[in-house]
C-alpha cells in the first residue's frame, strides 16, 4: 500500500487543497473539513478513493476524506450483502476504529490533563 | 443587511466603496507561500509517520485490509496526547492544514473540546461538548454515505 | 424657576432653550462638577506580565489559572483583586462606596457579578464589550454629577482562555490565527471615582451609538469597531467644538494595528486628523514578538494600559488633557452564526487634570 515517497507528496497535495481553502475563502476550518469528508466520500462511491489509498498509503489513508470513503464503502458493502436496510446496519464498520479511538482517547485525556490556554 | 446598507448611507464616515478599496489595499493578508509550504510539508511528515506506521503492522502480521485500523488509531491518539500535554496548537499555528486536514484535526477537536468543558463536568461539559466541533463531519459524512449507498443499493 | 408641561424644574437644569443644560451637542454631556480618578489599580496574567507595561500594572500573575479551579474563576478573582487594591490604595472600605459598576465578556458578565457579591456594593451591571471601562467612567461621573453619591468604583476584566472558550474555540483546539486577529488581554482594572479628589478630572463625555460597518468575520474586530471609534471621536469634537490638537493624547481601547489604521483614515478623509497624538491601547500593551497578531483586545486592554500608563503620566503632568475612547463590538457567536455582522460602539471620555 504505497510508499514513503508517494505518501509524503500525497498528503501534502491534500494539506496544501485544505489550506488554499482556509487563506482564500471565508469557509471556517468546519466547513472545509466537512467538505473534504464529503469529498472524500464521493470519490470512494465511485470506487476512485480505495484506488488512492492503495497507490499512497498512509498519504491517503489519513486525511479525513478517508472517514467519508470509509463511510460509504461500509454502507455501500452492507447494502451489496443484505440489500437497502444493509446501508443503515454497516455503516460504521470500517470507520468504527477511528471514532471508537477518537472518543476513548479524548476521554482519557480529559481525565488526565488539564487545558493550559 | 437592509439595516447596514441604511447606516452605510447614513453615516457620514464610511461609505461602501472607499470601505471595501481600503479592506482590499489594508487588510492583512495571509503569509500564503509560507502556509502553503509549511502545510505541504507537515502534511507530508504526518502521512510518512503513517506510513510507517502502517508498514509496521502490516510486518506485524495485521492483514492487508484491516492495517489501517490500528494505523489510524495509532495516529488518533498521538494527535489526542499532544493535544492533552498543550504543544498540538503550537504546531497547528504553523502547520496549518498540515495538521488539520489528517485525522490529526479530528483528534485534536474532540479532545481539545472534552479537555475544556471537564471545568462543567464530564456528563454535561465533556460529554456532551465533546462532538461539538467534529459533529458536522459525521453528520455529512453518514449523510453521504446513506444517499449514495441507498443509490448503489437501488442501482 | 422654569415651569414646563406642568412640572417644575430646578434651576440649572436646563437653558434657555429649554433644553438640559449639560447636554451639548448630539452625544456629548460637559460636567461641571467633573468628578475625579482617585485611585486605580490593575492586575494581569503572564503574557502581559511580560509586555511593555509591566512595570505599571500592580500585581502581576505567572499562571493564567492563578490555582483557581476555572479559567473563569480565576479572572474573577483577578477582578476581585484589582477592586480590593484600590480600595486598599484609597483607604477606605467596601461600605463606602456608594456604587460598583462593572462589566466583562462573559455571559451574563459573570466575573463583575460574582465580584460584585463578594463587594456586596451597591452594583450596576454592564455589558459593554472592551468598551466598559469608558461607558462605566460616564456613567460613574454622570451618577457622580448629579449628586447621587460621593465614591462610585468602576471596574472590568478580560481572559484570553475564557473569552476563547465562549467566543472563539477550546483553548487547545489547533488553528491558525488570520494576521488581523487580535489576543484578548488577561487581567483587570478598577477605578475609584470621586466627586471630590486631586486626580484626573473626567470634564465631558461622549456616549458613543453603534456603527455597524458589516463586518461578519469575528476575528476581524479591529475593522468592526474602528468606525464605531471615528464615529465617536468625530462626534465629541463636533459636539464641543474642539480640534485633535486640543488634546494631548487621543487613545482608543483596543483597535489593534488595523483598526487603528482605519480609525485615522476614516477620520482623514472627514479632514480630521488624529495622527500626530493618536495611540491605541492595544497596540501598546504587548510587545510585536509576542505573536499577538494585529495586537491586544478585551476589556482589560483598555484598563491595563490606561489605568497603568496613561494615568500615570497623566498624575505626574507629562500630559494633561487625555481623550479616552474604548471600542467594543456588541455581536454574540449565536448572532454570527446567523449571519448577522458585527456592530461596534465607542465611548469616550475626555479627562483633564
């Protein structure tokens, strides 16, 4: 699943897209964020994002419009095996580890650290 | 917007055109090369780590399609630690998107927003403050994942 | 004796018009009585501590939690203290103050109420966003002239984390900052108002109207309140007929390098110019490395340089006639969110001594 090289220039081509939007547009961090997510999901419905993340492994891998190409591949898979209702039940089956994580750390955190301004 | 074109027209000190000439001549703009080159190359640095991360699970014996499981995991919860120990918005003030656009950013939102509001309590402050910035990430991301899988399904 | 609509009126009340005596003008109220800045104090947290007017600010804090449980609670005690001091710098206590007005940007103003019942003064709550410290002197020197009290103790405080928090982001969420952003100041002030004294003299005031310039970005403020500021200052010089030379300083609260920009070309091209004594608090309160983008913002910005510095000099004559004008913008994230813009007020008094 890709390579150091192709990773590093992947990535940053995604930081760079986020980027230009944050400087040149009035979009706030959230917006943009969405987008790409939205984005992300889009291409993975089209089958082009998977292809991606295996020419540049993590470099793809890691943006959030990964989350949505996880997102829609889970339902998209679900509903291939179990029909319509499939898109409700398999939804978060790949995404699960990413916000499980997300939320358990930040819990944890929480508990441990305090916020210093 | 009807009331401020009315107190544009009005007030004697600012009138549309002078005030948009002198926000496009005197505004600060955005150092833009330098964010782009710092974002190209955080981001960049970010994904190397994943990858080998990655790499390393993979030699770990972890299968080809459940690799990027604990890789983004892994990533999750440096990105939560550095948030929690205060250096994440150091780096972030620099790295821009760097920072934001991978999973990093994520991390950094729910746990920036549950270390906050513990001040109000873990039920009604972390709890319940903790997607506040995040949530609209998985609120439009479920939502396109259930119109093109409804339409996959159908199709 | 003026007789009108049936009510008597006392004498001095109003002219010969009929009309209030000490108004003048659209906005401006000239004091006769002029009640006088006895005794000040202020308190900041550690990146002020480290900025060019520490050496004037009584009681600097190294921790911006001050081993409180709340960034909240901290800022209150911090108001707490600045209110104690002055009294203490006064000799008197809690019981002779006749009012308490104060005011800071949390909701609800909690820090000035929550000081507030600690003083258990007679109090007068304000939300006038950075622009309180001037909207409590008028309103303190108003109640002051009017014979309804002898001591009125003006106070207000800012924190950077607590005003991130409610208006802005958590405090360790990662973004970048736009160049015209500006840093909210950690600390507070207080002032001891007397209708009698050897200090300052606040003569008149201008009570600033809002200026909504349809600014929608909430990190662009010194743009939303600087022709809220122009307005303000315009008006009182209209008002009292005077000229910028008439002063010696014409400070604003806190308009950071932009909206100080904007402030003098507005006026500039009203053929006033303030340039030659003009000064913002905000750009004097931290130092350029100290990565404050366009310079310092909040409540405190204003007390802390002007209660600090400027009265300073002003006690030791270096200047004598000050023109004071805190801005404020009044909008909420809610109010934003919605799509509204960001309307500014600027308030002003003019001290001499």
């Amino acid at each position: 699943m890709g390579d150091f090289l192709t990773a590093f220039w992947v990535g940053g081509v995604f930081c760079v897209l986020g980027q230009l939007l944050f400087d040149l547009t009035k979009y706030t961090p959230g917006h943009i964020l969405t987008g790409f997510t939205v984005g992300g999901g889009i291409l993975g419905g089209v089958g082009l994002y998977d292809r991606l993340i295996d020419f540049a492994g993590a470099g793809a891998l890691l943006p959030i419009s990964s989350f949505g190409n996880a997102l829609v591949r889970g339902a998209m898979s679900e509903a291939a095996r179990s029909g319509v209702l499939g898109v409700l039940t398999g939804m978060f089956e790949l995404t699960s580890t990413g916000i499980t994580a997300a939320i358990i750390f930040g819990f944890f955190m929480a508990l441990f650290f305090q916020p210093k301004g | 917007m009807e009331d401020i074109q009315r107190q544009k027209e009005t007030n004697l000190l600012l009138d549309n055109h002078w005030f948009n000439n002198w926000n496009k001549l005197k505004q600060p703009k955005p150092p833009l090369w330098k964010n782009l080159i710092y974002a190209f190359l955080f981001g960049g640095l970010v994904s190397i780590l994943g990858q080998a991360l990655l790499e390393m699970y993979l030699a770990l014996g972890v299968s080809q399609e459940q690799a990027g499981n604990p890789t983004v995991a892994t990533v999750i919860f440096l990105a939560s630690l550095l948030t929690a120990i205060g250096i994440f918005d150091r780096i972030a003030s620099i790295a821009g998107a760097g920072v934001a656009i991978p999973v990093t950013g994520f991390a950094n939102s729910i746990t920036a927003m549950a270390l906050e509001f513990k001040r109000e309590g873990f039920v009604l402050g972390s709890g319940a403050k903790m997607f506040s910035l995040a949530g609209s990430i998985i609120m439009f991301g479920v939502v396109t994942a259930f119109v093109i899988g409804i339409i996959s399904a159908i199709i | 004796m003026y007789l009108q609509g049936g009510i008597v009126l006392a004498q001095g009340m109003v002219n010969e018009t009929g009309r209030a005596a000490k108004k003048v003008g659209r906005q401006s109220v000239l004091l006769e009585k002029k009640a006088s800045l006895n005794y000040a104090a202020t308190v900041a947290g550690p990146k002020e501590s480290l900025g060019p007017m520490a050496q004037y600010i009584d009681r600097c804090h190294v921790d911006n939690l001050l081993n409180e449980k709340s960034f909240e609670k901290a800022e209150c005690h911090m108001l707490e203290e600045a209110c104690y001091l002055t009294l203490g710098k006064a000799g008197l206590t809690p019981d002779d103050v006749d009012y308490f007005i104060a005011g800071d940007l949390l909701n609800q103003v909690i820090s000035a109420n929550y000081c507030a019942r600690k003083l258990s003064i007679p109090y007068f709550g304000l939300y006038g966003a950075c622009s309180t410290l001037t909207e409590g002197l008028s309103l303190g020197a108003m109640l002051l002239e009017g014979g309804y009290g002898d001591h009125v103790l003006i106070a207000t405080s800012s924190h950077n984390c607590t005003s991130e928090r409610q208006y802005r982001f958590p405090t360790e969420y990662g973004y970048q900052r736009p160049g015209y952003a500006q840093w909210t100041v950690t600390g507070a002030g207080a002032v001891l108002l007397g209708s009698r004294g050897d200090g300052p003299r606040v003569e008149s005031v201008t009570v600033g109207k809002i200026v909504d310039a349809g600014i929608r970005d909430p990190l662009n403020m010194g743009t939303a309140m600087a022709p809220a500021a122009a307005d303000t200052i315009n008006q009182h010089l209209l008002d009292l007929e005077r000229v910028p030379g008439y002063y010696h300083m014409i400070i604003t609260g806190d308009l950071g390098n932009t909206g100080k920009q904007l402030n003098e070309d507005i006026l500039l091209n009203q053929g006033i110019d303030i340039r030659p004594n003009y000064s913002d608090c905000g750009v004097l309160i931290y130092h350029p490395q100290q990565n404050v983008g366009a310079g310092g913002s909040g409540c405190a910005c204003s007390a802390l340089v002007f209660l600090g510095f400027f009265l300073n000099q002003m006690l030791k004559q270096e200047i004598t006639r000050v023109l004071l004008v805190a801005t404020g913008s009044l909008h909420s994230p809610t109010a934003i969110m919605q799509g509204e813009s960001m309307p500014g007020i600027a308030h002003a008094v003019s001290l001499e001594i």
